[in-house]
C-alpha cells in the first residue's frame, strides 16, 4: 500500500486500521481467534498502522483490543506501527449505551497506563501514544513533559493527541514535539478543518477517526438496518435513524454520481476525498471484513484533482445533511473522587 508520513518522519500505511470494532461499540466483539485472523489479514495486505486505545473493550474485558493487536501483530512487529491512547475511563454507572467518557490524565495514571499497554500489546515500545481526550484539570505542559520522559525511556517513539483544539495543539508542541493529532473527520464531520494552516505550519499529521461517519458513508445502510441497542452506539446516531436517512439524501447522490465516475465504490470515495485532500491525512476506517479492507486499501489508489475535492466540499457546505455523530459525552469530574 501507498505510505505517509506523520510528523517529522513516522512512516504508515496511507489507509490505517481502526480495531476498535472488533472489541467495542459496534454490538458483540469478534470471537478472539477470528479478529486476530482478521487483523493478521490486514497486515498482509498491506495495512502497517493499527489503532487501538487501553479503553476499546466491554465491561467483562475491558482492554480487551489491545490484547487483540498485540497478539495479532506480534511476528511482524518492526513491520508494523501500532498506535494506542491512555488518559479515559468510561463512567460505568451510566445506563447509556456509550457511557460518558471520565479524563484523567494525572501524570501517575499515565505511567501506569503506558505499562500495562505494553504488555497486553506485547512490545517493549508504542510507536504512537495519545491522549484520548485533554483533561480540564491537568494542563497539556505536564502530560507533554510525561511524554518528553517516555520517549526518553524508550517505551514510546511517537506521541500525539485526540480531539485536540489549536491551543492545546501549541501548547503540548512547544514542550515536546506532537507527530500526530487524531480527531474526527469525514464528509460529515468537518469541523476540524481549521486546524489544517496549524498543522502545516507545525509538521503535524491528522489521523482522521471514524472516516466513513461510522460506517454511514458506505451506502449500505437503510431505514431497515436495525442495530443492537445494548452494545452498537449506532443505534443512537443521528446519521443512521430514519430521519436521518432521509435528509442525507442529496450526500448519497453526491457518493453515487461520484463512484460511478471514477469506479469505485461510495466508502472509497469517500477516502479518497479526504488522502487527495492534504498528503498528511491518513484515515484509519474499521471493519471485520477482509473484502472492506481490501475496498478500504484500494481507496489510496484513487486519485481526485484538488479541484474536484474542492467542488465535493463546495456541494457538501450547500447541501442539507442530518446531524452526524459527534462522540460520547466527556464528563468532566471536578474533583477526583475515585483512587
Ligand atoms: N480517538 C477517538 O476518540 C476515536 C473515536 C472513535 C474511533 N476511533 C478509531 O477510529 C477507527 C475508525 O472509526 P469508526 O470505526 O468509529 O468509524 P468508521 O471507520 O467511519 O466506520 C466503521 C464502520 O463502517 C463499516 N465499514 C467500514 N468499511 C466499510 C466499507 N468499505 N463498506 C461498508 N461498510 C464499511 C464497518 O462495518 P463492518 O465492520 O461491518 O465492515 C464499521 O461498522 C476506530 O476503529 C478507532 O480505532 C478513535
């Protein structure tokens, strides 16, 4: 597959693979063998960037996706770059399907994180290493400085962060360098693009997370898709209700038409816009399907003028789109009353 460079000099896969799903948040998890199956698959076809988090699990195993990559990658580790994040903890009590998101990036949390990725991810180092989400309560300075002594360390190469706004971004490169932002990004989420002149200017990468708008961009969805309401945070976004459907009608057009303009398919369209977009933008779709990976993978290979990406954003900014899933609810403790 294509490569990219992250930063100043991290080289993956064009195309990366989100693993989350195979663990949490899309209904049951894969059985353990079959998505280590999966995983190595997409290895050897050419994905060299996997994206897990300490968090991607279920209340029975709750880090269970990193055990999951560990595994599946451990033959090919100098092959591969692998990518985690510390710093959430869902609030369990909630009886919501995607429990809110707690922050805690105290700098003893962070040590004890970074060493138990490494060993269920079976490594002695973590090529990319973010914070999930910023923690009102400890500034980005210290959590940089916790980074600045784990490369140091050698237990990470790499660090970046999730869901980051400019000033955080400054922030945490001034005292160690960033390589890699990931936040959300797709033909639907696109508010995050006034980062791209910061970016630039830091030599910073965007990995953009939930690519497909969770899946929504692939076309294959209907009104008559039912998802589970206990385990699949689909059943409760915006993008997959009837409604939904309904007003995103145009967007779905826009994906037809231009599919059948260049062959391909609407979720590699909607790849394609983003990696012809800015050469440091890398998006990390999943799926538990080897053909998706494939179509996934092949998305690089599609080559859009910058001008037809410009009159896809102008036809996006004009058109009439559903609200689109915009994360899980961060819960901002004030004062820290768990140990
Ligand atoms: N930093 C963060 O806070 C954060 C938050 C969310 C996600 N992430 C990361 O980003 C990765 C991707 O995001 P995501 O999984 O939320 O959303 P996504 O990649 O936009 O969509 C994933 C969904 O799309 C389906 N899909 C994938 N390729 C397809 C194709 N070619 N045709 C039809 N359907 C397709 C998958 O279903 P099948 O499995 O059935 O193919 C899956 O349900 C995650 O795995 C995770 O690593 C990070």
């Amino acid at each position: 597959m294509k490569e990219r460079i992250l930063g100043n000099g991290l080289k993956v896969s064009a195309v990366g693979l989100g693993c989350m799903g195979f663990s949490h948040a899309y209904g049951e998890p894969t059985e353990k063998k079959e998505a280590v199956r999966l995983i190595q698959k997409a290895a050897d076809m050419g994905y060299t960037f996997f994206d897990t988090a300490e968090v991607y699990g279920t209340p029975a195993d709750p880090h269970q996706n990193e055990v999951l990559v560990g595994e599946a990658l451990k033959g090919r580790r100098d092959q591969v770059v692998i990518a985690t994040k510390f710093g959430i903890h869902f609030d369990e009590s909630s009886p919501r399907v995607n429990n809110p998101l707690v922050p805690d990036s105290r700098p003893e949390v962070i040590r004890s994180s970074v060493e138990a990725s490494l060993k269920r991810l079976g490594t002695d180092h973590i090529d990319l290493y973010y914070q999930h989400r910023p923690d009102p309560l400890i500034p980005v300075e210290e959590v940089a400085g916790v980074m600045a002594d784990l490369i140091k360390e050698g237990k990470i190469t790499h660090w970046g962060l999730s869901e980051a706004e400019e000033s955080t971004i400054r922030r945490a490169h001034a005292v160690c360098p960033v390589t890699a932002i990931q936040n959300r990004y797709s033909m639907m989420a696109r508010w995050h693009e006034d980062l791209f002149p910061v970016l630039e200017e830091l030599h910073i990468g965007y990995v953009a997370f939930s690519p497909l708008a969770n899946g929504f961009l692939s076309a294959k969805y209907s009104r008559d898709t039912k998802f589970d309401g206990s385990a699949d945070y689909r059943s409760v976004m915006p993008q997959f209700v009837p409604e939904g459907i309904e007003q995103n009608g145009a967007l779905l057009q826009l994906l037809y038409r231009m599919a059948e303009e260049k062959e391909a398919t609407p979720a590699q369209i909607s790849l394609a816009w983003m990696l012809c977009k800015k050469p440091y933008l890398v998006p990390i779709p999943g799926t538990r399907k080897t053909e998706r990976m494939k179509e996934n993978k092949a998305s690089a290979e599609i080559l859009l003028t910058l001008e037809k990406v410009r009159s896809i954003d102008q036809a996006l900014d004009n058109m009439e789109m559903s609200a689109v899933f915009g994360g899980t609810e961060t819960v901002n403790k004030k004062v820290r009353n768990y140990a």
